[in-house]
C-alpha cells in the first residue's frame, strides 16, 4: 500500500463520515452502533466493500422518506447487522479456524 493509497483512502473515509454526520440524529446514532459492531464482529473485507456506505445510502432513503431509523431496520440492531453479513466470512471465522489448527488460516 502506498502513501498516495492511504491519503485516497482518508479522503473518501472523511467524506463518507461527513455523510454520516448529516444524517438525522437518530439514524446517526443507530449509524454509529451498527459501525461499532460490524468493526468488531463483521466481515473480512469490511474496509475494502461497500457495506457502511450502503447503510448511509439505505438511511438517506429512509430519513427522506421521513421513516424512523427503527421502522427501517427493526428493533434488535445486531440483528440486523448479523443479517447483512451472514453470508461473510467474518474476524470470528479467522479466529475459529486459527483455533482449529487450519493451516493458512490467518491469511485468509
């Protein structure tokens, strides 16, 4: 990875967080739990996919729509989180693997 990689990288973070931070105030706050929780639990290539900017995408559309935050994703927010990565392999699969004595498994 290169320098030029890393500071393209921040700009669309920074721009993709300026999103975020238009975002009615509920949504940003189910926003930023869904974040949390993906971080530590989510997929692999969570950096690299188009997961977080399609839950602002999906937020935009339902804060236009004047829908509240929950309508759009139900009560229970892990839930919803662990239904949109449940076909990923996820940091717990590694470690699960890692566990197993599956040679190559970290670097998967």
């Amino acid at each position: 990875m290169s320098i030029q990689d890393i500071i393209e990288g921040k700009k669309q973070w920074r721009a993709h967080m300026a999103r975020v931070k238009t975002l009615p105030p509920d949504y940003r706050i189910v926003y930023q739990e869904m974040q949390r929780y993906l971080f530590k639990v989510g997929p692999t290539d969570l950096s690299d996919g188009q997961l977080l900017p399609g839950i602002v995408d999906f937020f935009e559309e339902g804060a236009a729509g004047g829908k509240g935050v929950l309508e759009l994703i139900g009560p229970d927010v892990a839930a919803f989180c662990d239904d949109l990565i449940k076909d990923s392999r996820t940091y717990a699969d590694v470690y699960q693997d890692s566990l197993n004595g599956n040679p190559g498994a970290a670097e998967q």
